[in-house]
C-alpha cells in the first residue's frame, strides 16, 4: 500500500493540492513545475508530482489516506520509485506520464482520490494501514 502524506484532511485526501512553480520561487517548496503553452498551463511530467510514502510518519502529520494495493492508476499517471529511502521506508510519486494540461492532471489525482482510505495516526476509528 502507498500513503499520501498527511496534507489530507479528515474528510479528503486533497490528492489535488499540488504547489506549482510558477507561482512559487524555485527556492520555495513546489511539488511540480508547469509551464504555459498556448494559454493553457501544462504540467512538466520530468519535474515531479504527487508525493507519497509506504508509512505513515508522524513528522508529517496524522492525517495519512491509504490508496489501497490493488487499485488502478488513472490513464497517463505512473508512480515511480524516487532515489533515497532506508530500512524499508521509500517516498514516491505519482506522475504524468508525459506533460499533460494541469487541469487534466488534477482532475486524474481526483480520480484516484475516490479510491483513498483514512488510515489516520491514534484515531481509534480509522484503519492502521
């Protein structure tokens, strides 16, 4: 199972909360790059994407959702395994496969965010995943 970091919240995974640069400085946090092309705004697929992690980390937060193992990823999304990771614990991401609309992006995450579980940190009435 892969988990969403805990930008989740109670009632929503929010898989569609991505921080964009532009308008962030490269200097700030930015989960992917776009860039415009003929008035539309295209995500650059080599750039990044929706983090994820196969554990649930405290650091982060308590709020994780669980996409659980069989589901189907959205047509043009792929996860990749990113460098990095110990004992187990690796992050990845969930990515175009090639530069897409970012309209078109967000509303796949959404697609896949109807398959997501809470598996929440010391909450008695969720799943530990």
């Amino acid at each position: 199972d892969l988990r969403n970091k805990a930008l989740g919240r109670k009632t929503k995974a929010k898989f569609d909360y991505i921080r964009t640069s532009p308008p962030r400085d490269m200097e700030a946090v930015w989960d992917l790059k776009i860039y415009n092309k003929n008035g539309i705004e295209f995500v650059d697929c080599k750039s990044g994407g929706l983090s994820l992690f196969n554990y649930r980390n405290p650091r982060f937060g308590t709020l994780w959702w669980k996409i659980p193992q069989h589901t189907k990823m959205p047509n043009g999304l792929h996860v990749s395994l990113d460098e990095g990771g110990s004992k187990g614990k690796h992050h990845f991401t969930i990515r175009p496969l090639q530069d897409m609309p970012l309209s078109l992006y967000l509303t796949k995450l959404q697609q896949l965010e109807s398959s997501a579980r809470p598996c929440f940190i010391n909450s008695p009435n969720s799943q530990v995943g």
